[in-house]
C-alpha cells in the first residue's frame, strides 16, 4: 500500500468508526475524556452542525485521540470551539469531544444560542408550568438553546437533558468565555432529622421530614434563622440550625465514567443508578442476593479475575460490600449520625450522592474467614499486603491509602478497592499518589 492510500484509509477509518475500530480504542478513551489535558481551543459562539457521514467523536482533536462515540449520519452536534488543524469541538448528550469539520456542515436551520438563568429555575418536559420538572438548576446556570421561544418559553439542552425553561427567568449569554458569576454557596446538608415547612417557623405545616444527611438547595435567608429551600420541585422553610453549607460542592458531568472522582467536593448527580449493574460472581460474607453484591459489567468482570489470581497464590478473599443505592446510602449516613453526631460520622462514611459505592465501581473486601471486614485490623493482613501490591494488575487501586487523609478526606481504608482501568490504576500505583493526585483535582 502506498503512503497516500494508508493516508486514505486512516482517513477512511475515522469517518465510518467501522465495528473493530471501535474495539481497537478500548474502554479507557471512552472514560477519561474528562480529566485529559485539553489541548488549546479558540472560544466560539455555540452553533449547530449536522454530519455528513457516519464520524467518531474523538477525546483530542486528532485521530490518534480515543473513540468516545460514533454518530451516524445526520446527527445535529453542538460545535463549542474551533481547535487547531480542522477539528472542531462539540458538545453531544452530554459529552464534550472532537470531530473533523471536513464531514460536519453547518445546520442551516437554527442557531444555537446560550442563556443563562437569573435565578433558581425548573427545566420541564413541556413549555408550561403544569409539565412535569426534569431538573433544577441554579442560578448562573448556562443553557443552550436551538428553537425560538413560543408563548414565553425555550427549548433548552442542559447536560444531556432537553426540556423548557420560562424566559422570564433567563438571558441570553454576552458570549464571554468566562463563566456566569454563582451564587453564594447554596448547597447545604442536614446535619440531623429535619422537617420542611410551608412557613419560616415551627407553627408551620411540615411539608416533608428529611434524613440526616440530606442536601438542600437553599435559595434564600427567611427571618429568625430560618431558609428557604427548593425540595422536589416544592418551596419550603428549614430551620438554620439543622443544616450546614457544603462549600465548593460540585455535580460531576461524568457519572459513568471509569474514571469518575467521587469525593466530598464531587458528588453525583441526584439519585443517579449506573446503567450496566450485574450481579458478581465472586464469594461474599453473606449468601443473600441483595445490591451490595452488583458492581458496573467491567468492574465485576475485573473483580472476578482479581479474586481467582489472588487464589492462584494462595491468598482467600470475600466481598464484603459493593454497589449501595442513593437511598441506601442515605439511610446508612442517617444511622450514623443519629448514633454519633454529625462531624464523627462524616469522617468515615460518605454523604448521600458521595459515596463510591454508588458509582458501582467501587467494593469493599476481607480475609477468607470474614474477619476484620471494613475494620482496621485488615491491614497489615497477608490479604491486605496481596492487594496493595496486586490490585492494580487488575484495574484496582486502593482508594483511601495510608498517609494520604488530607488528600482523599477519609482515614485509611485497606479494604476499599476502587475500579479504574489497568492503565490508571497502574499508573496511580506506580507513583504512589491517589485518584484525585492523578487528576490534579480536589
């Protein structure tokens, strides 16, 4: 084959994104666009593009870079940024990537425009108020929008979803690469049992009780103490003296990533399920069919092998504890504060939505006997020495490592195995650094 005809069919190649392309790429680019070093984009006022063949979205603007999708032909993408040597970045349910702008034209239908709202404000299914509520988002939100506003409402797109927004309540973006200004810190967590009621005061109906624990999107100071707060789509008032404000708290845009940090400045967006959850084939210490013995399909794969070679040399081990739901994980946080105290329990367990276990990816295990399961006495074990040196041969790392406490936020967890991939969890051993080390986040 010629130098010109491999061009060609390299070319070829990143177009159609052919089946063994896509096998070729490997789960790893798919889950690590998030946390690559972005290479230099020129800011541009988001418009629609249309395909005009079958294309893969890749992470970088090159076809070296990894698959994160494969659209057919036709597919509108939101194109954010012009990148350099004719690659053009967009923005596609809920992924950010790159494509050719050899095989995109611009969409000659409609313009995309951002807005952003000027309050706490309710994404719904329909242009009315008496639709059902997608998602509420806060204010210095930006939303794009690609429809003309009917009857004072937009069509908008938000992280994947689609729904209406009342224009009330919106402006359209100056276009500054900056980002819209936040609000003082409005996200805040129960710090015991408490109710939400329809006034600012104890004479009030209570609306609803929420678990220890729970997190609140506050909207405004009331009088004597007391906070007004958006729960479920409903106004309410909480007593001042029950929550706390989570500083710095963040939703990840990534939720199914590999490679998803979840952490008490990352959390996961409101009673999110993983998609792919199975069932385990690995021993646990319990015999009880329940979700803690489901992880996502790579990780409980991964898991499997890690068990068997860890047998091979001798070394026993059972799970102890995998995925746990949001409502699960609420309970459990609850129970802890209850038994001691807010600030104790936040030391060892995580906050609803913050919780590792439920990203599906993360397991707790223990020796062959079940002792020491999730206690301190499992370190210094031969299981615990077998892991550390062991697990990221498999994809694993161990989350919470001795010494690093300030980084991870939690005390020493030898037990708590985390999936990322073998190249990661390799590189993260190899250096001897953690998830967030790796990432460069917090």
């Amino acid at each position: 084959m010629t130098e010109v005809n491999k061009q060609r069919f390299y070319k070829k190649l990143a177009v159609t994104g052919l089946a063994f392309t896509l096998v070729g790429a490997g789960t790893l680019g798919l889950h690590s666009l998030n946390f690559t070093g972005e290479p230099t984009v020129a800011s541009a006022a988001a418009e629609t593009y249309t395909t005009t063949a079958n294309l893969n979205i890749r992470s970088g603007p090159s076809t070296s870079n990894a698959i994160i999708a494969t659209v057919k032909q036709g597919t509108q993408l939101t194109v954010v940024g012009q990148a350099a040597s004719g690659w053009l970045k967009v923005s596609y349910q809920g992924k950010t990537g790159y494509v050719s702008s050899e095989y995109v034209k611009k969409s000659a239908s409609s313009t995309t425009k951002t807005y952003v709202t000027t309050a706490n404000l309710n994404i719904r299914s329909g242009p009315s108020t008496s639709s059902a509520i997608v998602v509420t988002v806060k204010q210095g939100t930006q939303l794009t929008s690609t429809e003309q506003a009917a009857n004072g409402w937009l069509k908008v797109s938000y992280q994947g979803k689609t729904g209406y927004v009342s224009t009330q309540y919106v402006k359209e973006s100056t276009g500054s690469s900056e980002p819209a200004p936040a609000p003082a810190a409005s996200v805040y967590v129960a710090t015991a049992n408490l109710n939400v009621r329809t006034t600012a005061s104890t004479s009030g109906a209570v609306m609803a009780t929420l678990k220890a624990g729970t997190q609140l999107d506050v909207t405004a100071k009331a009088a004597n103490g007391w906070l007004k707060i958006t729960y479920q789509g409903k106004v309410g008032y909480v007593s001042g003296q029950y929550v706390r404000a989570l500083a710095g708290m963040k939703v990840v845009s990534n939720p199914e990533s590999i490679q998803v940090v979840v952490n008490k400045q990352n959390k996961l967006p409101e009673n999110y399920v993983p998609k792919d959850l199975v069932y385990t084939t690995i021993p646990f210490t319990f015999k009880e069919q329940t979700e803690k013995k489901k992880m996502r399909s790579e990780a409980a794969a991964a898991i499997a092998q890690l068990f068997a070679g860890a047998k091979k040399q001798g070394v026993t081990l059972l799970g102890v504890s995998a995925y746990r739901s949001h409502a699960t994980q609420s309970a459990l946080f609850s129970s802890y504060v209850q038994r001691d105290g807010y600030d104790k329990a936040a030391t060892y367990s995580a906050l609803p939505g913050t919780s590792e276990h439920e990203t599906g990816l993360g397991i707790d295990v223990t020796k062959g006997d079940g002792t020491c399961a999730a206690q301190d006495c499992f370190g210094g074990t031969k299981e615990a020495t077998w892991l550390d040196a062991h697990a990221a041969e498999y994809g694993f790392i161990i989350r919470y490592p001795k010494g690093k406490e300030a980084v991870t936020g939690y005390k020493y967890e030898p037990w708590h195995l985390r999936y990322v991939g073998k190249p990661v969890a390799q590189a993260i051993k190899s250096k001897g650094i953690t998830l967030e080390e790796y990432y460069g986040i917090k």
